[in-house]
C-alpha cells in the first residue's frame, strides 16, 4: 500500500525540514514550518469537530494557510469538502448540508463559517507537532472534491486514502516528482489538477509555486513566476500556455521546465505551435481524466514530429480499463465513435449528493466485476488502435437533423489566424432545432469580416456545422474558475437577448 499524502508529507518535514515547500507572494514556506501550522490546524480541527465520522466543510481561498488547513484535516483522519470558495452562499449551503458537514472551517470570520481556524496559532503542546498522522483504512474518504457545476448545482466526489496514494505514487514516479522538483500551481485548490501540483508535490518532497488566481490572466505575472523560481513542471488549462508563450515571446523562451502537462480542454494548434519556442528544453504531455476518474490516459507528443490536433489521448494508465459504447450502449470491438467508457484504480465509488446510476454502472455488455464511469466524450478508436476525444456529448446537438460538435466549430475558428478566442453555443430554433452562435475576440478590430470566417468554417465542416452568427468582442471571453471559457454565460446572456 503506498503511504498516505499526510504520512509522506510528514516524513519528508523530518526529513527535510528547511527544504521550500510553498511559494505564495514573495513568500517562501519550508516543510517545517508547514508542517508546524498543519499540526495547529490539526489540534483545531480536532477540537471543531471531535467526531471523525462526520465530515467538516471548508471555506478557503488559496494560501500556504490553506494548504496547512487541508493538511491538518487529512493528519486528523477528517474527511472534508472543499468547494470553490467563490461559489454563492446558497448553493455552498446546500453542498455542506448534502455532505452532512459537521462544521464550516475557515481562516478569516464569514458567511456560512462556524469556527475560524488559524495555522499560526501556539500550540498548547509542543508534543502536538510530534503525533502522527492518524492512521487511514484504504477505503477511507479524505478529500472530497466537487465537479464544476456546469449543468448546475456541483456534484460532490469522495475520494479514498487509497485512490489518493495511488494516483500520487503514479505521478511522482511519472513526472520524477522529488525534492528539488519544483511545480506551478494554476488551478484553484479545489480543483482536482491539485492532487498533482500540490499533494503529490509535498508528499514526495517537491516545492510548490502557487499562483495568484487575482492574477491568473497576467502573462508576464505568470512567466516571472516560472523563470524566478525555475519551475520544472507546469500542468494547466490552455490558456495557461497560451499566456506563457506570449510572455516568452516578448521576454524570451523559459528553459527550466522539463515537463508541460496538458489537461482540461483540447489544446488548439495555435497554442501548441507556439510552445516549442517558449519551452525549448520540456517534453510536452496530453492528460485524459476527470474529478470522478482522475487520470485516465496519458499522450506524449512528438514534439518533433508532426503534430495534429485534437492530440491524441494516448495509453490507458496501469490499471486503467476502458471501452467506447455506440448509440446502442454495446461495447465496440474495432474502430469507431462512441461515449468513453473508463474505470481507474483513482476514481471515486460515486458521488454523494446526486444518484449515481446514470453515470456509474458495470460493463454494458454484462462482463462482471467492474464499475465504469461515463465520462460524456465522444472518443473515436482509429484503425491503428490509438483514440482521440471530440468534445463532450453535452456539446453534441442537432441541427437540421444533422448531429454537430460545437467544440469541433470552436477548434476550426481557433485555427484561423486572426481569432484569438471563441466560443460556440447552440441556441433554440423552432425551425432548425437548434442554431449556432459564435463568439470570437479577434486579434484587434476588424482583423477578419464575417464572410470571411464564414466561408472558412464552410470549407472546413458540414454545412449544418457553420454558425448563424459570427459575433466579435473586443473584452477578453468569460472564464471559469478553472481557465475553461464559461459557455454557460455566454448563452445565457444571448438567451435573456
């Protein structure tokens, strides 16, 4: 069994103590001195919620006191929720009072909080920072993590000790994840990218540079952080890369990243041909996975070579099982098109708020043993074996009776040279059943007229696939909290129209 993030993490504090652990704002934190504000989280933690059956709630926003936080609940053996902490009172409400939280934890006084925790604080013990994490039964639940709430109220995700430890074992050993490793952090904490920029970061002795998300749009921000504290591993968004390679074109290339790893979105071939000047000296990775499965398939790119877009998802992780079911729900057994299928040895045994049959379920051809989960892909398997993801089927509607991906249009749009940014949304038409509405920031005013792009998308795709309207804005697209383009406003604001 591989140890649990708490027990790696407090080994590599004894073992390591002046070793940097975080690096937030000019900051630098050292493994004990995280260590030491873990085990006073811990000790609070413990105190607010004395009953270990009962999960805590947190309220955090991103900070070494966070990090401390998280820490102290995983020592404490409390398995806790953590939600983006941006989300509205209401519905974080109700996700606290769906997971039976026992209590709402935060740093600072606020809405929905019930005890303030604070990692600085004297112990009243100094053999507090000598106990050892609580001892975790593989099927424990310690994180649990929240999907994005795109199609509404955010589904929550319990994840065990033991799928924790697994996917950070694989990680590290993947990534040569170790002390001297240094990693970005982009995503928020509550995303699950963090089980590998932070927790297996820490439980295997690494340093982690965590952004400020106040400043996650700034190019130059983003590539100072990157050079200054020569980071070897940057995961994220591709917007993420997109940023850096424009700071390194103007600044210049950023030669300590040794590994690129791509997860999210599909990268588009406007981002990726900029990559290989910006990042001269790393090996670039396409990362298939999601809250419910974590990683699932791993790509490396030739860098080299030809590359074509959408990257390939390549090889299914050890122990990854997987299949692609066609409008029919049966197994396909050579090439074809169909929903992914995938169970891992990572994944979550469902969620605990929603019911889990629509989305987890055995094998649809009846082979027993197996839980898959659905991801809601649509995957093509290749004559030569190799698959490649689409878009996702909440993505794929019908116009004029003809089925289209509006992610497949956003990557057309993408790859003309003058849209730096698109989003297509498929609105109601009494007619057509649907229409397509694209929203595109160009390279500066007037860079391409409408017919223009429309005869563009027309030589590229059916013609149910060309969207009716070609809008151009001049403010950059709506994000997530994540980096995703936020569709679901876009629509609605053209809804409310």
């Amino acid at each position: 069994m591989s140890r649990s993030v708490a027990t790696a993490f407090a080994e590599r504090a004894a073992s390591q103590p002046s070793a940097p652990a975080l690096v937030w704002e000019g900051r630098t934190v050292g493994y004990a001195e995280l260590h030491a504000m873990a085990c006073r989280a811990r000790t609070q933690v413990e105190a607010a919620a004395p009953h270990a059956d009962r999960p805590v709630g947190l309220r955090v926003p991103k900070s070494p006191e966070t990090v401390a936080l998280v820490l102290g609940c995983l020592m404490a053996g409390r398995s806790f929720l953590l939600p983006s902490h941006e989300l509205p009172d209401l519905p974080l409400k109700e996700l606290y009072e769906q997971a039976g939280c026992a209590v709402v934890l935060g740093l600072a006084d606020g809405p929905l909080v019930d005890v303030v925790v604070d990692p600085a604080a004297p112990l009243s013990h100094t053999a507090e920072e000598h106990r050892p994490p609580a001892e975790d039964a593989e099927d424990a639940i310690g994180f649990m993590l929240t999907t994005s709430g795109s199609t509404g109220l955010p589904k929550i995700v319990p994840l065990t000790s033991g799928a924790v430890s697994r996917f950070t074992a694989w990680a590290a050993e993947t990534f040569a994840i170790t002390a001297g490793t240094t990693v970005l952090n982009y995503a928020p904490l509550n995303f699950d990218l963090c089980l590998l920029d932070v927790w297996t970061t820490l439980a295997y002795g690494g340093t982690v540079v965590l952004a400020d998300p106040e400043r996650g749009t700034s190019p130059h921000y983003l590539r100072d952080l990157v050079a200054d504290h020569r980071v070897t591993l940057i995961q994220g968004v591709p917007l993420l890369f997109q940023l850096l390679a424009r700071a390194a074109a103007e600044r210049g290339p950023l030669t300590t990243p040794e590994y690129l790893v791509f997860a999210g979105e599909s990268m588009p071939a406007k981002v990726l041909a900029g990559l290989p000047e910006a990042f001269p000296e790393a090996r670039w990775f396409n990362n298939y996975g999601c809250t419910e499965t974590n990683n699932s398939f791993l790509h490396e790119v030739d860098r080299d070579g030809p590359v074509t877009t959408p990257l390939p998802i390549g090889r299914p992780l050890p122990g990854v099982r997987w299949l692609i079911v066609d409008e029919d729900g049966r197994a396909l057994t050579g090439p074809g098109q169909g929903e992914l299928l995938v169970n891992t040895p990572f994944q979550t045994a469902g969620y605990v708020n929603v019911p889990n049959d629509e989305k987890f379920g055995p094998h649809p051809d009846g082979v027993p043993g197996l839980v898959y989960y659905r991801s809601g892909d649509v995957a093509v398997r290749h004559e030569d074996g190799s698959l490649s993801v689409l878009g996702r089927t909440d993505f794929m509607v019908k116009v004029r009776g003809t089925q289209v991906s509006t992610q497949h249009v956003e990557s057309i749009l993408l790859e003309h040279p003058a849209v730096v940014e698109a989003a297509v949304v498929a609105l109601p038409d009494p007619v057509a059943g649907h229409r397509l509405h694209a929203r595109m920031r160009l390279t500066e005013p007037g860079a391409a007229n409408m017919l223009a792009l429309r005869q563009y998308c027309a030589e590229r795709a059916v013609r149910a696939a060309v969207p009716s309207v070609f809008e151009p804005v001049s403010e950059p697209l709506p994000r997530t909290s994540t980096g995703k383009v936020d569709r679901n406003r876009i629509r609605a604001e053209l809804s409310a129209c």
